[in-house]
C-alpha cells in the first residue's frame, strides 16, 4: 500500500478547520465507490480566467526558481520542450539571460497548469446556503478537515499539497520588493493555482493539489477510503422532503449514520407542504370530473 504525503502550505490549513465540499449527487456516488475526481488547473482556468494567471518578473521568478531547480528545469525544457528553431533561438540569446528565462518561464507554467489537479473546498465552521445554490442546486455538503483527508488519501500512490488560497491584487502587489517582503508571495509564485484575485476572498477556499503527467482535463483517483475522509454528508435543505428521506436510507444502509438533512432552513418546504397538498388533491378531483378527453392524453 502506497502513502500519501500532504504537504500543508504556502499557507497552511489548520489540522481541525471544518472544510466543506459542495457536490451533485453523481459526484456524491463516485466518493462513496472510493475514487475522487480532480479538475486540472487548465480546465478551472476555462470558468476562471484569472485561475493559476502567469504572473512575469524576472527578478521575481529568479528568486522563486533558483539554483539547481532553475538549471534542472531549463535542461528539460532545452531537451524536452522545444522546437529545433526555438532551440537555435536559445543559444542565440545566451548573451540575454532575461529573454532566455523568460522563454523557460513560459513552458514551465505551461506544465504546471496542465498536470496539477485540484479539489477545491470552503473552509468555514458553518454550512452555507450560497455555496449550496453556487456549486450544487439541491445537493450536498460533504464536512470534512485535514487530519481526514490524510487517512483517506493514504491509501493512494500520490503525493498531495494542501493550502489556503492567497487572494491579491496582481497589479499592485506582485512585485520584486513584495516579493523579497513576502514569504507566502513567494512560495504561492512558483504553485500559481493558489493565487486568485481579491474579488474571490468571500470563497475562504482551501485546495489540495496532486500531481499527474498526463494533461488530461481531469484525472480519477481510487482507493480513498470514504469513511475515512468524510466526517459527514449534509443534504441540501432545498431538496425535496421524500427525496430527501430516500437518500438517506439508500446512504445510511450502507455508510450508517453519516448523512442528515440540514437545519439550515426551518419548516417544510413548500412542494412538502399540507397545504400543498391539499391543493394538489382539489386538482386532481376537477380533473377526474370536469376535464375532456383532450385534456386526459398525454
């Protein structure tokens, strides 16, 4: 049996914060059978333009990328990524380290973007409404911290990073002095897809990130141990009461006492109402003596 290693950082989740995932009940269904499914970075990027952005300054990315890491990638990049013609380019800007690194910049960013995968949680001590109806209409919540996500990924062959978001104003706060300030900046540099804009700080995301070679726009990724990782499965307040009772005996008959209908809202919902009801059986009684035939086919 593999372990997993979960690095925690650039900025690190505490072991017992409650992180949330919002799902469907397909995505539901795939983390009970024991596999998760990450989307790369590239595929996030196509619903967030600003998702895993290149960020450029030479003296930045230096700094982030240095000594032996920087020649080892630029001997890859040199032998593995380019054309013949940019080759030639390469040896003719020798004398120009700055056109050269960025040349290398541009390909390393290019691979981190499309073999780094993610799961994206929120991370609050409360279930929320907003990310229900935002990420899964009618759905679920899946609670769950560090210290789980740890046993139930230690069955996998994987390694893992796991790190708060750091939410910044590229055009203000990227910059050789903020970098040489910022130790957060600076790691976050060099992993891109935990940077977002400030516009996105409401979210509270936590992500946990692997890696995976093939540039798929996503990856499967078995033996995660259901019970293990989730603490619990609330249903959506907005799904249907009967529905609702459904789920959570075909669930519980086999993850017992793991899912509940949340408490978020108070009261019955209307298409469970009495009321509604009643209304529907006044209807149904018209029907059966006033409609015409018409009315009766399908």
């Amino acid at each position: 049996m593999g372990t997993s290693t979960i690095e925690n950082g650039p900025l690190p989740v505490d072991r017992i914060a409650t992180l949330w995932r919002y799902v469907s009940l397909p995505t539901l269904l795939l983390y009970l059978d024991g596999r998760l499914r990450l989307s790369s970075i590239n595929r996030l990027r196509g619903l967030d333009p600003l998702e895993g952005s290149r960020y450029w300054d030479h003296v930045t990315q230096t700094a982030a990328l240095q000594g032996n890491e920087y020649v080892e990638l630029f001997e890859y990049v040199r032998d593995h990524e380019l054309t013949p013609a940019d080759k030639k380019l390469l040896d003719a800007n020798s004398d120009h380290p700055d056109t050269n690194q960025r040349k290398i910049f541009d390909h390393w960013h290019r691979l981190v973007t499309s073999t780094r995968y993610a799961l994206c949680f929120f991370r609050s001590d409360h279930q929320s409404i907003a990310m229900w109806r935002l990420y899964a209409p009618q759905g679920f919540a899946i609670r769950t911290n560090l210290n789980s996500l740890e046993r139930g990924l230690s069955g996998t062959k994987k390694e893992w990073r796991i790190s708060k978001m750091k939410y910044i104003d590229a055009s203000k706060e990227v910059s050789p002095d903020a970098v040489f300030r910022d130790k957060e900046l600076k790691e976050a540099l060099r992993r891109p897809f935990f940077l977002k804009g400030r516009e996105y700080s409401y979210e509270n995301e936590v992500r946990l990130v692997t890696v995976d070679p093939k540039e798929m726009p996503s990856i499967e990724v078995d033996s995660v141990s259901a019970t293990d990782w989730i603490e619990e499965i609330i249903i959506s307040p907005e799904l249907w009461g009967k529905d609702s009772d459904i789920l959570k005996h075909l669930i519980n008959s086999k993850f017992r006492g793991l899912v509940r209908q949340s408490s978020a809202l108070c009261g019955p919902i209307s298409e469970d109402s009495d009321w509604e009801k009643v209304e529907g059986e006044i209807r149904e009684r018209n029907a059966e003596e006033h409609w015409p035939k018409l009315l009766r086919k399908p």
